[in-house]
C-alpha cells in the first residue's frame, strides 16, 4: 500500500472544478501485482498515515474516496478505516454514470448494503458523474508522475471537489485521500489514445502542466 501527496493535483482540480479545495491530497494505490483478496492490516494503515501525520481522531476530518465497484479488497478497507476511527472519518464513494443504471446515488448505497450487510450504516455519501472530467485527471497523472490509474477509478479523484459541501469547522484541516487502482503501461498505452482523443474533443484548451 501507498500513499503519495499531490498538492499540484488539487491545483488541476480547482481548475477543471471552477473550485476552491481545501485541505491536503493523498493518492491511495497498490502495487501493480497486488491482488484484491490481500489483507490490509490495520497496523498497515496507521504506519501509513502515521508517516504523513494524518490523524483523524486529534481534530482532523479524513474523507477517504473509493470507487463505487465494491470488491473484497475495498470492503475490508472500509470496514478497516472505521474501525480505526469511529469519528471525524467520511467514507464516500464514487462512480460514473456510464457504468451505473441509476443516477441516484441513495440507489447504490442501498443497494451496496444489500449485498455486503457488513458495510450498513459505514458508508456516508456517494456520487455519479459523467466521464469527461476523467481524461484530464488520466492524462495529467500520466504526463506528470508516470502515473497510470485504472480508469474506473480515476473518478475517487474528482471526489474531494465535489463533496466539499460536506463542511468542516475548519476547512485547513482537512486530509483527503483517494484510492486508485493502477495499470501497468501495456495496458495503460492501449487506452491513452482513446483519453488523449477524449481530451481534445471535450477540451480543446487543455493545458498539461497547468
């Protein structure tokens, strides 16, 4: 598991947004051989944030961001963050809408609770969005750190901007982090032309190190 800061990023997304985002950016991800049946310790989870002294039980909210795909992996990382801070800890998921019947995102949350009965009540909002806004945030990550994210998670990045109406008392201490999955460039290659050509039909004006 890995976090990385990208303070450049919440620049990016103020300017695809056309809002101001408060607080520090995390990106969550593993390595490219991990496999979603591996356990993630709690132990594992404090020594990370540890090392970027996030805490979200000495007045810091955390809102941690995870794609609305659950899978074995992405539940107990849920079940483990909950367990580890009871309060000032949001969890929110997000999705797009090509990939969702329903644009209503009560639907999904309760639909999620269905299937996994473990997560009822853990999940505080979720949100669906149209995947124009993904080509900008694939190819920025891509041109600027080599990294190379799986495109159905590449909306856990929009989330920090389009959730802030989700207030905090002080909105300077805010940590959000948003889990990614990652591709290796084989795979990556095969859809930068496809998000290179979205890019420019959605955006013409896009500039890659803004």
């Amino acid at each position: 598991m890995n976090l990385l800061p990208i303070p450049w990023m919440k620049q990016k997304l103020e300017v695809i947004y056309e809002k101001n985002l408060y607080g520090n950016l995390y990106l969550m991800y593993n390595d490219l051989n991990f496999k979603n049946f591996t356990d993630t310790s709690t132990t594992i989870l404090l020594d990370l944030l540890d090392n970027y002294n996030i805490n979200p039980c000495q007045n810091n909210t955390l809102y941690l961001y995870l794609p609305i795909e659950m899978d074995p992996f992405i539940k107990n990382l849920i079940l483990s963050f909950k367990s580890l801070f009871k309060e000032n800890i949001y969890i929110i998921l997000g999705g797009y809408l090509k990939n969702n019947t329903s644009p209503n995102e009560l639907d999904h949350i309760a639909d999620l609770y269905i299937q996994f009965p473990e997560l009822n009540g853990l999940i505080d909002f979720a949100y669906i969005i149209d995947d124009s806004k993904c080509y900008e945030i694939f190819t920025s990550l891509c041109d600027t750190q080599r990294i190379c994210i799986n495109p159905a998670t590449s909306c856990t990045i929009s989330g920090p901007t389009l959730n802030y109406h989700m207030k905090s008392p002080n909105p300077n201490d805010i940590d959000h982090i948003s889990f990614i999955n990652l591709m290796d460039d084989i795979t990556a290659n095969n859809y930068f032309d496809t998000y290179l050509k979205g890019l420019t039909n959605n955006n013409n004006n896009f500039n890659y190190n803004l």
